[in-house]
C-alpha cells in the first residue's frame, strides 16, 4: 500500500491494526512489534477484558482511535480516564464484532483467548479483514465454519501460532502437494513425568512452562497437551490435511517450530529461537520480512535437538483431539467448551491435573452429537458443553 507525502514521495501507509486481546501475553508482544516498526504499523484498535489500567495505559502510549474493555463494569473507570484523550472508549462483547468492522482497520490479530474470539474472528471475516490467528479456540471450534467464510470473504487467515507459522513459511513459495505435517510439540514441563507424578501436580507447578512464557489459559493446555491437541484441530482447518497426516513429534528443545514433508520425501522445516515475536511479526508484515533484533540461535552452541514418540496413554487430551475431529461436527466444539471449565477448574484448585482428562471425555461422551453447525448452533453447544462440564467438576468436589 503506498500513498504520496506532502514532496511528492511514495511513501507506504502504516498497516492499521487491531489487536483483540492487547492486554494479553501475544497483545503486549504485539504492541513491542508495533512500537519497533512504528513506520509500518499504527495500533488502530486495544481491546481487553478485565485488566483496564493496562488497557488505559496502553491507550495512552499508542493513541489507537478506540478501545473496548469487554468487560462492561469497567466501562466508566476506562472511560473517565481517557475523557481528555482523543480516543473512543466502547464496551462489551458486541463492540468487539463492530470495532473489528471498521473501515480503516487493515488487519485483525485475534489474540484473545477461548471461545470469545469466535464472534469476533466471524464478524471481522464477513467485513473482508484479513485475520492474524493467534485465537486457535476458533478454529477448533469451528473450523469448518470459519474457513468456508473466509473463502467466501476472500479473507486470508495469517497463523501466529509458532507452529502454524513454521508450516505456513515451509510452504512459502511451494505448490507441490503436501504429504504429512510434522507438528512439533515441547512436551510441556511433564514429559518425562509418571502417571503417579502426574497424579500430584499443583497449578503451581503446572504454570512453569520450560521453554515459552504465555497466557495462563494455554500454559495449563500445554501441560496436558490438550493445546497441541488443539493444534492438531487448526493445522487440519488451515492446511486442509487429514488428521492421519499430521505427526505429533515431541521436540524439548522448541527450536525446530513444526515442518512439512512433501511428496519426493523432502522436509521443510522453520526453526529459531522460542520467541513469539517473530510469528506475531511476519502475520503482520506479511509478504514482507521484517528485521528484528529478537535473540538468534546459537548454532555452535547448541547441545542437540532430540525428538520422542508423544505418550497419547499418559496425555489423553492429545488423542481426544484426533476422535473429535474423526467425529466431526460439533465434537471439537464440545471438547472446547469442557477444557475451558476443567482448565479455569483446575487453576482454582477445584480439580486435579488428571481429572482434566476425564472431565472432558465424559461431557464429549453426554453432550449429544450433530454435524454442520451455525454460529448460533456452536454457541448453544458450547453453553450446554460448559453445563455439563461444570456439573462435572461439582461432583468430583462432593466425591473429594
Ligand atoms: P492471555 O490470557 O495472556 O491474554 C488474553 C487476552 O484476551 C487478554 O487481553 C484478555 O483481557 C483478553 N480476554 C480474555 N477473555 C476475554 C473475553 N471473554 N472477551 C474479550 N477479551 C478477553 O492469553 P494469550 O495471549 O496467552 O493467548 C491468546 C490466544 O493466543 C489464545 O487463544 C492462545 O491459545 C493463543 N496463543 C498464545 C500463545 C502465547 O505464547 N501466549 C502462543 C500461541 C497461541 P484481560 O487482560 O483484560 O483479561
């Protein structure tokens, strides 16, 4: 995109971006790429939940036109702060399917977490917005949905997940078919636990992730698996590959972020330093590279990158991903809806790391199944998935 400066000069217009999720552990992540490439990006649009101060302060420094806190009690606090500030302040659920919508917006980066982004990921597709993917619970939701929109939209989906980004770059430049994807996965900080360890692990010990520092919600997934569970879901809907066709392989180190073999048996892989900001960066430059001073690897000393079989007995939320998207429909959407009680459950100390698992395999089993859904057909089944989920959880506190 170029325009022309006040001598004539080509000059490129700033992508205009809106961050649903700014407050966030990807949103601040963002906002640093935003601030070191301030001739290319302008943050149009901050969004947040709950953590309104950050939100303020966040208006503050980037002077976006507007902001919503979705959570509405919090409405006037943000309001009355920024009154002197040039900036619109909104509230709700609903205003983050508007301000998605609006026409200066260049670029949506979806970077809220749960089944919240789904409205608004939906919304900012039907406006023609192309999407910077961080929110994976959309596509796990419901991908097929999603993807038929953006094909009907022609809106490019741009994956900030490090390991759809790594597929995405394996496939730049290539039309060949794919033959099988290798999504690699840390293990998280219990790879090497027995289920009895298992067993015992408190939240605690659960938010300590070895290699990447996140949002606590997909920390916890990342300990049981059930994110890259969840990755299996969203490589299968961004790539349009078969399940059978994308290998789990466990990786400790993260450096190799996920690859793609093709027919003759060549591999493409990306690798670099576990760092989210060069996946959040390239979504929004995209076609372009950008440079960066993000830390590099070390190649000479580097010890050696090792790759393990991942232990579907001991992680069960890993295979229920690949049975919900062999079911189809709404199973994805249902596994969704119950890790997100379990997971907050858990956090709160009111289920056991293993009782995840079974929490979640029982509301797939109850909650009953059906095929093509709408936006409308996915939110009655997340609200009653979430109903019994938490019904669930209530019993297991009794059986304590
Ligand atoms: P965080 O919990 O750190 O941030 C979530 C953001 O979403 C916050 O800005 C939060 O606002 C906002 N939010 C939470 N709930 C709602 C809601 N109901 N309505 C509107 N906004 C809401 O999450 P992460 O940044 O870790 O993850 C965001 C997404 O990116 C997730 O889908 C995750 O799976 C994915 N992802 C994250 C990675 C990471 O490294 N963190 C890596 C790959 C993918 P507030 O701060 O006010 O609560």
């Amino acid at each position: 995109m170029e325009t022309q400066d006040t001598n004539n000069n080509k000059v490129r217009a700033r992508k205009r971006i809106c961050i649903l999720g700014s407050t966030g552990s990807i949103g601040t992540q963002a906002l640093e790429v935003i601030e070191a490439h301030q001739d290319l990006f302008e943050a149009y649009v901050l969004t947040a939940n709950r953590q309104a101060d950050l939100l303020i302060r966040q208006a503050r420094q980037f002077q976006p036109a507007c902001v919503v806190i979705a959570d509405e009690s919090r409405y006037e606090y943000v309001r009355e702060a920024l009154k002197d500030e040039p900036i619109q302040v909104y509230a709700g659920a609903d205003a983050l399917c508007q301000v998605v919508q609006m026409e200066p917006v260049d670029v949506v980066l979806t970077a809220l977490v749960g089944f919240a982004g789904l409205r608004p990921t939906l919304s900012a597709i039907q406006a023609g917005k192309p999407i910077a993917l961080a929110n994976k619970e959309t596509l796990v939701v419901a991908g097929e949905l999603v993807t038929r929109q953006c094909v009907e939209h022609r809106v490019p989906i741009l994956p900030v997940d490090s390991e759809h980004s790594a597929i995405f770059q394996s496939l730049m430049g290539e039309q060949s078919p794919i033959e099988k994807i290798i999504l690699t996965a840390s293990g998280g900080p219990f790879r090497t636990f027995t289920e009895e360890q298992l067993r015992d692990v408190t939240p605690a010990m659960a938010l300590k992730h070895p290699n990447w520092d996140m949002g606590a919600k997909i920390t916890i997934d990342s300990a049981t698996m059930m994110n890259k569970g969840f990755e299996v879901i969203e490589a299968r809907w961004l790539f349009d590959v078969e399940p059978e066709r994308i290998q789990v392989v466990v990786h400790p180190q993260s450096i190799i972020h996920s690859a793609v073999q093709f027919e003759d048996g060549a591999v493409k892989a990306q690798l670099g330093m576990p760092d989210m900001r060069v996946p959040i960066q390239l979504a929004l430059s995209y076609p372009e590279r950008l440079k960066s001073d993000f830390p590099r690897i070390d190649w000479w000393d580097m010890a050696s990158l090792t790759f393990e079989r991942p232990d579907m007995q001991k992680f069960r939320c890993l295979g229920m991903a690949y049975e919900a998207i062999r079911l189809g429909g709404n199973a994805a959407c249902i596994v969704n809806a119950a890790n997100e009680v379990v997971n907050l459950a858990f956090r709160q100390g009111e289920c056991r790391f293993l009782q995840m698992a079974e929490v979640i395999e029982q509301t797939l089993n109850r909650v009953p199944h059906a095929q093509a859904l709408d936006l409308e057909g996915y939110m009655a089944c997340d609200a009653e998935a979430r109903r019994v989920a938490r019904e669930a959880v209530n019993k297991l506190k009794v059986s304590r």
